[in-house]
C-alpha cells in the first residue's frame, strides 16, 4: 500500500501537560491551551524525498506541522534546533530561526479541519507545504536544509489549543497536493 497510517511516539512527545494520544496514538489532541509536541513514531528519514499528509482538526491560529529530530524536549519546540515547520500569521521555523517571509495565512482559513500535504526534498534542501488541492502557486518552501542528516528527520507538530488534534499519513511524494480521495482518515 502506497499510504501508510502513522503513531505518534509514546517517549518523544510532551508527557505530564495537556496533550494526549487517542485511537492507538493514531491522534495528537491537547485538552487545555498551552505548546505540547510531539513526533511521529517511525525510522527517521535521513536522505531522498519524502511526503506526509496531515489531517488537523480545531487548530484555530497557531498550530506548526513540521519535522524534526527523533529527540525529548521541552515545548514551545518550534525554535529549538533541529526543529523546521510553519505556523500562523506567516511564520516558518528552521532550525532555531524564526522567518516572517513565508505565506502561511492561508493553511489557516478553515479552523475545524485542514488537510495539508509536507515534503522534504533533501536533493533540493526543501521543506514545502500545500493545502490538498490548493493551486501549487499557494505553495509554502522553506529552503536551505541540508541535503542530508546523519540524524534524520520525523513528522512534528507543536500544537497549542484546546481541543487542537492532528494525525499523519505517509503519501507517495508524487500526491504532494493531489489525490485527496485517495488518503482517508477514520477519526
């Protein structure tokens, strides 16, 4: 099967705070306001390209789909190192920066669910994101990753409000942005 349903990690993700795992840790939900992380539970991928396609529910303003090290830490994440990901008001992270160039409004206009499509591109030292069947145009690119890492990379989100939830598939980086009914989610 070319679409696989990702865990998050029970170890490296915020313990003690409001975040919890659902459905077999299929779903990240926060039951109080306040940054909670966590990564997905899988291989970290350390070359070639990639695509994870995220489902996010009630994610208001502020939630950042991203990647990172397979590594505890201490949330807020987003600019902690190893860290690369998009948030609201045209916010992107990379690596313990904090870019304002980026449009990212627009992964934000429908509040109760989002469907937004992630590729790492090591070749080209990308980090892209596109709402599914959004015009490629809407296309939002962080550059300059390095095009490799010994430590690799996995699915992560720093997540903020209550009743915020998020789950992750592994996609063919071929449906970056295409094929919606071809990926469904149970929750």
């Amino acid at each position: 099967d070319s679409v696989k349903a990702l865990k998050w990690h029970e170890k490296y993700r915020s313990n003690g705070g409001n975040l919890k795992l659902f459905e077999k840790n299929h779903v990240a939900r926060v039951d109080g306001n306040g940054h909670q992380y966590a990564c997905i539970d899988t291989t970290p991928v350390k070359s070639g390209i990639h695509c994870w396609r995220w489902k996010s529910n009630k994610h208001r303003t502020w939630l950042m789909w991203g990647i990172s090290y397979l590594q505890e830490m201490n949330a807020p994440t987003y600019l902690k190192d190893g860290v690369y990901g998009i948030s609201g008001s045209n916010q992107a992270y990379k690596s313990g920066q904090q870019i304002r160039d980026i449009q990212t409004t627009h992964f934000y206009q429908n509040q109760d669910e989002a469907f937004i499509d992630m590729k790492l591109d090591f070749v080209r030292g990308e980090l892209s994101f596109l709402k599914v069947g959004d015009d490629k145009s809407k296309t939002a690119k962080i550059t300059g990753l390095p095009n490799h890492s010994a430590k690799g990379f996995v699915p992560h989100i720093d997540i903020y409000y209550r009743d915020s939830q998020c789950q992750v598939k592994k996609i063919p980086a071929s449906w970056f942005g295409k094929n919606p009914n071809r990926v469904k989610f149970q929750w």
